[in-house]
C-alpha cells in the first residue's frame, strides 16, 4: 500500500458520476443538496462542485469524468514519489 486512499477516492468519483445533473435543473445548491446524500465532507464537496460548470441553463463537468472512472485503476498504480515539489 502507498499510504494514499484510493477507496475514498473512488467513493467520491462515484457519487460524481452518480449526480443526476439534470435534476438539478441547472442549480449548483441543488447540485450540494443531492451531493450531500454521499459525500458527508461539505468542504469535500465544495471542492467538487468547483469544477461543475453552467452553460446553457445545463450543468456539466469542466473535467472528463467519464475518462477518470475508465482509468481510475491505472491512474491509482501511478508510482508515488519520494520528496517535495516547489
């Protein structure tokens, strides 16, 4: 184990990939409201809910989402490094 927390983490992208976007009829607290059944950390979620975008009265991620559940697996054997970066 590399000490990270990668069932967390997948916790987490599962319940973004779970979000009914369309539910939340283009409202970002509502976004919040229907997070919070899954992910409990409001800052956690705060954190998230950055990257959930309005266009077109429709909300989308700013990231591909599809693409981080498809590799999570290969992104999570990423080797750790040892050390600091400035």
């Amino acid at each position: 184990a590399d000490g990270s927390n990668w069932k967390k983490n997948r916790e987490l992208i599962d319940a973004l990939q779970n979000l009914d976007l369309d539910a939340c009829s283009g409202d970002k607290k509502q976004a919040d409201n229907l997070l919070a059944r899954k992910v409990l950390d409001p800052s956690l979620r705060a954190f998230a809910l950055t990257n959930l975008q309005l266009r077109d009265e429709q909300l989308s991620w700013q990231f591909d989402l599809d693409g981080i559940v498809r590799d999570l697996d290969n992104i999570a054997r990423w080797p750790t490094l040892p050390g600091t970066y400035d």
